[in-house]
C-alpha cells in the first residue's frame, strides 16, 4: 500500500496583510467614492431645485413669504 503524507497546511491570515488590506480599501474606496458621491450629490441638487422652481411657478400669485413657506429657499 501507498501511504500518502498528508500535510496539513494552514492558511494564517497575519495582521500586516490585514492592515495592508484596510489600506488598500481605503485608498479604492476614495478614489471611488469621491467622484460617484459628487456626482450622486449634483443629481439630487439638480432634483430639489427642479422641485423647488416647480412649486415656485405653482405658487407664483401669492406672496413670497407664503411661498418661501410652502416651497422652501432654492437658492
């Protein structure tokens, strides 16, 4: 018969790999986010203040503080 030596391996996760890891997550993650946060923050801007000039328009007989009150301040 054969016999096989087995060898048990363990795969160790040491903590320089987890902070070079974290490091490397963070420097993605900031090159990332920033531009698709911008541009998810010039969207929804871009949204409230159509909001806001379409209740302005709506509203546009009464006065300005009426319609500072129901439209809020776009500006």
């Amino acid at each position: 018969m054969l016999r096989q030596d087995t060898v048990e391996r363990r795969n160790t996760i040491k903590r320089k790999h987890l902070v070079f890891s974290l490091i490397t997550g963070l420097i993605i993650g900031t090159f990332l986010g920033t531009p698709i946060g911008w541009l998810a923050h010039r969207f929804y801007e871009q949204q409230r203040l159509a909001k806001v000039l379409l209740c302005r328009e709506q509203n546009r007989n009464q006065p300005a503080v009426v319609v500072d009150s129901i439209c809020g301040r776009g500006f």
